[in-house]
C-alpha cells in the first residue's frame, strides 16, 4: 500500500468539494416542498436535513461500489481522469444552481467520469452495460414512476381527507409532511452521498492506495457524510425555490404525497445499487402531486426548462471532464491549470449569484414566478378526472394557502429579489 501523493491528495479533496456542491444543490430534493407549504421554517428545514443526510451515508455502500467498481475500468484509471471528471461535475452543479434549475448531480458526476474516461482510456474502458441498466433506465424510469406514483397517492389522500376537519387535517398532513421530508433526507445520503465515496474509492484504487474490488474505508464514508451535510445545510435556496414554487403550487396533501412517493423511489434504488438521480425523482414526483389535485396546474415552461438541463447534463459534463483530462495530460503544469480554471470559474458564479440573491429570507415569495395557464397536459388529465361526489370534495381542493398566516405575510413582503 502506497504512501498518499499530492495528486491524490487533490483529488480527494476536489471530491469532498463536489460532495459539498452536491448538498446544497439538491437540498431542494428533500425540503422544497416543506418550506413552500410553511411545514417547517427554513433554517430549520435544511437542518434537519443536513443530520439526517449524515445518518443515511452510513446505511449503505451499494451505489458506491457501482461507481468504483461497475461504471468504468478501474485499471484504465489515473488520479488525474478521476480529478478531471471532478473538474466537469463541479462547474455544471455550479451553472445550474446559478440558473436556479434542479439538475442531477449524480449525472454530472457520471458524465464527467466518462468523458475523462473516454479521453484517458478510450470508449472500451466505459462498461456499457452498467451505463444503460444502472444509469440511463433508472434516469428515465424514475421521474416517471415516482410522479404517477405521487398522482395516484395526491388523489387518494384527497378522497381520504373529504370529511376530515379542516385544522386537524392541515396539522396531520403538517406532520406528515415533515415525517416524508426527513425520509427524502435519509435516503439522498444513502444514494448521493456514496457517489462521492465511490469516486474517492476509485482514485485510491487508481493511486494504489486501496487494492482493487475495495469498499470504502470508514474515513471516506465519514468525510463524505459530513461534506454532504454541510452543503445540505447551506442551503440551494435558489433550486429550492424552483421546485417548491416554480413548477406548481403545493398543498401539504400534495407535499406529502410527493415525498412519500419520492422517498419510495430513491430507498428501493439505493437497496439495488442503482446510481439513482434523487433530482428526476423528486422533481417527478412534484409535477405528479401538481397533477393529482383538481385543479392543479403544473407550469410546463419551467419543466420544458428543466427537461432540457437533464438532457444536456451527461454530455455536457462529459465534454468538460474529457478538456479537462486532455490538459492534465501534459503533467504537472496542465493539472495546476485545471485546478486554477476549476477555482476560478467557480469564484465567477459565486459573483454573478450574488448580483440577485436568494436565501432563506425570501426563497418563498412568490412576485417572480409568472402565472401559467393550463396547458395540454393539466388539461386533459382534467377531463378524465370524476367530478367530486359533494361540495365538500370541492373545498378541500380549491387552492387555497394551508397555512394563512404566513400566506398573508408573503403578499406582504415587498422585495427586489429574484431569481
């Protein structure tokens, strides 16, 4: 076993980075629907979410072990390919928290591997085979099920909740909320978390550090955990805003719904060693909320825009990842480039995000979110929705805020910021 060298070392630590970028990027994923609903505050929100993401990195290392030991060849790998995909995974989660879009991380970080991958090794080194079952269906699969899922649970927990007492009601789902929210947290760090590990295990395995076939050492398991924590606590309030606010307007019913269903998705993936995106799941399992309810409407122009980062995320940051490991292979100097480059885009768009920020004090107003018809979709999902069999049916759907007081505060507040 070999001593740790500085490149190693760099890597190690760029990946603690992107697993700190990967926190607070998808600390939306577990909480937006919480705090646009007013079930907890959001200093507390993200908190809460923070610990519980610590807790779920120590519950399993199946995804990690498809990252290190499935996805490419771990004897076509030097530190600097690992470092390189790092490069292109940071500077997309960047981007996209920037524009206040919830992409995928975990594809970010898949598409950078492969590209430097590609770069380093050739296309043999990638294992198809790994790629198409355990990343491309699932990304896929996942929206799609975690959002009729979530449909199929809004409706029944609307005809369930017909004669429930209005205040009883709200304080359950309230609860409930709350409950399914820290489930999402738990199980983003058994999924998210690991890909970091696995990454890490991978540049250890390529360093000579850890023999091959190995599972994360205890060390990697913890810093990972705590990486991710720490980012999940700073909060993406820009992505939060997005996906508690941007794509529809939630009830806790359709909060709760959402989570459950989302959480159902992300835990049965991580059990299976799929390299599951928590985002598609999440997001999917919104608009299907948004859906469930009479009279929801899902705003198609901010999903269209989210559509289209999903797609771009792979190839983007594959592209980057495959520059960035065609520059390091001019040694030490093209490494320290890169380094530079990674450090110095990523101070641009902390710049350029400070010009409008977004934070915990405003990430529910809603002034900057336009109104949007119903479209297609919404529409004809309508149509074949039975009409309810009383009125009383029809006022516990009717969008009204479930929590007043701090509905009547938001159109209150007067700000200039925006997303």
């Amino acid at each position: 076993m070999e001593s740790f060298s500085l490149i190693l070392a760099i890597v190690v630590v760029t990946a603690l980075a992107f697993d700190f970028t990967n926190g607070f990027h998808d600390t939306a994923n577990a909480m937006a629907t919480t705090i646009s609903t007013g079930a907890m505050k959001p200093k507390v929100a993200v908190a809460m979410s923070a610990v519980l993401n610590l807790v779920g990195a120590f519950l399993s290392v199946e995804v990690a072990n498809t990252i290190s030991k499935g996805l490419v060849d771990e004897a076509g790998i030097r530190p600097e390919v690992i470092f390189a995909a790092l490069v292109g995974a940071i500077l997309w989660n960047l981007l996209t928290w920037l524009v206040g879009l919830p992409s995928s991380s975990s594809h970010a970080l898949m598409g950078g591997l492969i590209g430097a991958t590609i770069a380093s090794a050739g296309v043999g080194a990638v294992h198809g085979d790994v790629l198409v079952t355990k990343v491309l269906i699932p990304a896929i699969a996942a929206p799609l099920v975690a959002g009729i899922a979530a449909m199929l649970a809004t409706r029944l927990t609307y005809s369930l909740g017909k004669k429930a007492d209005g205040e009883a009601s709200r304080k359950g789902y309230r609860a409930g909320q709350i409950a399914s929210a820290g489930l999402v947290s738990l199980a983003h760090g058994t999924n998210d978390a690991q890909k970091t590990m696995g990454i890490i295990t991978l540049a250890l395995v390529a360093g000579g550090t850890l023999a091959p076939d190995s599972d994360p050492p205890m060390w990697v398991i913890l810093s990972a955990g705590i990486a991710i924590a720490l980012g999940t606590y700073l909060g993406g309030w820009r992505i939060i805003r997005t996906m508690g606010k941007g794509l529809t307007d939630l009830q806790p019913q359709q909060g709760f719904a959402a989570q459950t269903s989302a959480a159902t998705v992300i835990l049965a993936s991580s059990h299976l060693g799929f390299s599951l995106s928590t985002t598609h799941s999440v997001s999917g399992a919104v608009m299907g909320a948004g859906l469930g309810r009479k009279g929801g409407v899902v705003r198609w122009s901010t999903a269209t825009r989210m559509f289209v980062a999903w797609g771009l995320t792979l190839p983007a940051a594959a592209l980057v990842g495959a520059v960035a490991e065609y520059v390091t292979g001019f040694g030490a100097w093209g490494t320290a480039v890169v380094a530079v480059f990674l450090v110095a885009s990523s101070a641009a768009i902390w710049k350029l995000s400070r010009r409008e920020v977004v934070d915990h004090t405003n990430v529910n107003d809603t002034d900057t979110v336009p109104a949007e018809p119903a479209g297609v979709i919404t529409t004809a999902i309508a149509a074949v929705t039975p009409p309810p069999a009383s009125g009383s049916a029809t006022a516990s759907e009717d969008p009204v805020p479930a929590f007043p007081s701090q509905a009547t505060a938001e159109r209150t507040t007067t700000t200039t910021t925006t997303v």
